[in-house]
C-alpha cells in the first residue's frame, strides 16, 4: 500500500532584521497551513497519526535552517522537514541588512484508501 497526496500547499515568509533563516522558512511553513483546513479527519475515522506530513523550504542558505525544530512545531501527523536552496536574500543597499525570504512546500500524505490497494 503506497501513500497518496491529498493536499500541498505553498507559503512565503521572511525576517527582515536578524537574517535568521529558521524564523524565515517557520513564516513561510505557518502561511501554507493558513491556508488549509482538512475536514477529512472529522468526517472520516482516520486518526491523524497516519497523516505524513513533508515539508520542504526554500533558502538562500539550508544549512541555516533547523529543521528539526520546524518539524516539531508542525501541528498534525508525523512530520518532516527538509531545506533546499531556494528562497532569496535582499540586502539594503543603504544598511546593508540582508532580508532573508523563504517558501515552503506543505504536503499531507495518508495510506492509500481505495478498495484496490487495500
């Protein structure tokens, strides 16, 4: 039995003063789930836990990124997150501040649930 998508959603989020791309990518993780609501688990008996949850963020600099703590702030079923290079840094010509912007991917998987693969 394979998993099968059944929602993605894209997000965008940023830090404009510490250059912190953790904060940035957690923005961006925390725009994409606005954007949903999943009745599914209310009218179905499938409990949450079977629910894979992947991540993936946009960065100018991945390595930058805790995803480990991004993965733990993840409300529901069991979560991944993973940083790639993406996203993009702006630096103030005036200050020399770099903003650090960066997207997200947000995809929930469940077990398949047609009657063929069970």
């Amino acid at each position: 039995m394979s998993d099968q998508r059944f929602i993605i959603e894209m997000g965008m989020g940023n830090d404009q003063y510490g250059m912190d791309y953790t904060k940035a990518a957690a923005r961006a993780i925390e725009d994409a789930i606005r954007h949903s609501s999943i009745p599914l688990f209310e009218a179905t008996s499938v409990p949450h836990d079977q629910m894979r949850v992947q991540v993936t963020v946009g960065v100018a600099d991945p390595s930058q990124v805790d995803c480990a703590a991004l993965a733990e702030n993840l409300p529901r079923g069991r979560a991944s997150v993973q940083a790639v290079e993406g996203g993009l840094n702006v630096t103030n010509p005036d200050t020399g501040k770099t903003l650090v912007i960066a997207t997200a991917a947000v995809e929930a998987f469940l077990p398949s649930q047609t009657a063929a693969d069970a």
